[in-house]
C-alpha cells in the first residue's frame, strides 16, 4: 500500500459517508489543505493527522510485515 492507495481509501469512504471535504476535515481536526493532499496520495510524514483522519471515516491502519528478509533480525 502506499499513499495514493491510502488517499483514495479515504476519499471513498468519505464520499459513501456523504461528506465533503471541509466536513471530514473539520470533523477530523486536521485543515482542509493537508485532507485535500492526503485524497491526492501526496507522501507525508504527519502520522497523527493521518490516523485522525482514517479514525473519522471508521478506517484503521495496520501494519503487516511483507516477508522475511534473510539475515535481517528485529532488535529491541
């Protein structure tokens, strides 16, 4: 997954929701600029804004490893 497919999951859950933009975003707590952005899959790093916005339309994101890579190991 990567950030236009995050963006388009937001705008359709968005849209079934019956919202506009400026609604979510201030349902959302974030501006309208960075939902308009976020919709269009521009890269962030501004995860707290993100998660605001996925919780507003009933999403969560999950992070899921891809594989194992040889010779990597997690450390703690």
């Amino acid at each position: 997954m990567d950030s236009s497919a995050v963006g388009a999951a937001i705008r359709q859950a968005r849209k079934a929701m019956g919202l506009r933009q400026d609604e979510l975003a201030a349902a959302a707590g974030v501006g309208l600029r960075f939902l308009v952005e976020l919709e269009r899959g521009k890269p962030t790093v501004q995860l707290d804004r993100l998660l605001a916005v996925l919780a507003a339309v009933g999403l969560e994101l999950s992070v899921i490893p891809r594989q194992t890579v040889p010779g990597a190991s997690l450390r703690s």
